[in-house]
C-alpha cells in the first residue's frame, strides 16, 4: 500500500476545515469581542480582535471557496472612514467590501497564516 498522499490536497482540505470552522452557537449568543471565538476559527481570532478594537465591522471570515476569494475576513467597505477606505483600497472584492486575505500555499503554515492576517489588520487605523 502506498502511503504517499497528495500534501496540496491534504492541506487544502485541512485549510479549508479550520478557516470554515464551525461552532454550536446558542441562538441568543451575543456577538462581541469575548465571544468572536464562537463564531469564527481559532485562526482568525487574533486579527478579528484587532479590527473589533479598531472599530471595522466585518461581516464573515473563511476559506471563500464559495465566492472564488482567498481565505481571509471580509468587512464593510462603505463604513470604513477614508483613511481606512485607502489601505482597503486594493482589497476590495465588490463595491462594498474589502477582503483581508492570505494565500496558503504548500509551504504556508497555520502560524504563517494567522502573522500574515494580523499584519494586514495592523495596517488599519483606529475610527
């Protein structure tokens, strides 16, 4: 039996777990800085928290498979103030909202991943 396996496929599909991750949310849950944990991978916490902090609003993060965008967080565009509107400038993935994403290739780490969200999140200012 050959034990060799597809490391891309494998670690697409891994990544695809973990950027979709799914949590039993209560239907009376709160969303908020303590519980964004709940509602999205352990991978995207970290740069979820500092967009929480700096008052973006954000509408999802994922793999984006099911809109053809890299894994990331997708916020609202149109409430960014205008300095913020630059810097998502190049993110934009409609005409109201920006993507902040990350590529996983075959070398690309968890660790690697989560640095390069929290580095695009650090970009944004306070507002």
């Amino acid at each position: 039996m050959d034990n060799n396996f597809n490391t891309q496929t494998d670690k697409s599909i891994l990544a695809s777990c973990l950027v979709d991750f799914n949590a039993d949310i209560e239907s009376d849950q709160k969303f908020g800085k303590d519980t964004l944990h709940l509602f999205c991978s352990p991978l995207f916490v970290k740069a979820m928290h500092i967009l929480f902090d700096k008052n973006i609003a954000t509408i999802s993060c994922g793999s984006g498979k099911e809109r053809g965008i890299l894994p990331g967080i997708t916020g609202f565009y149109d409430k960014l103030s205008d300095k913020n509107k630059a810097i998502a400038k190049n993110m934009l993935i409609s005409n109201t909202e920006f993507r902040i994403g990350a590529e996983i290739k075959d070398d690309t780490s968890f660790g690697e991943f989560e640095t390069n969200l929290v580095a695009i999140a650090n970009k944004f200012t306070n507002q």
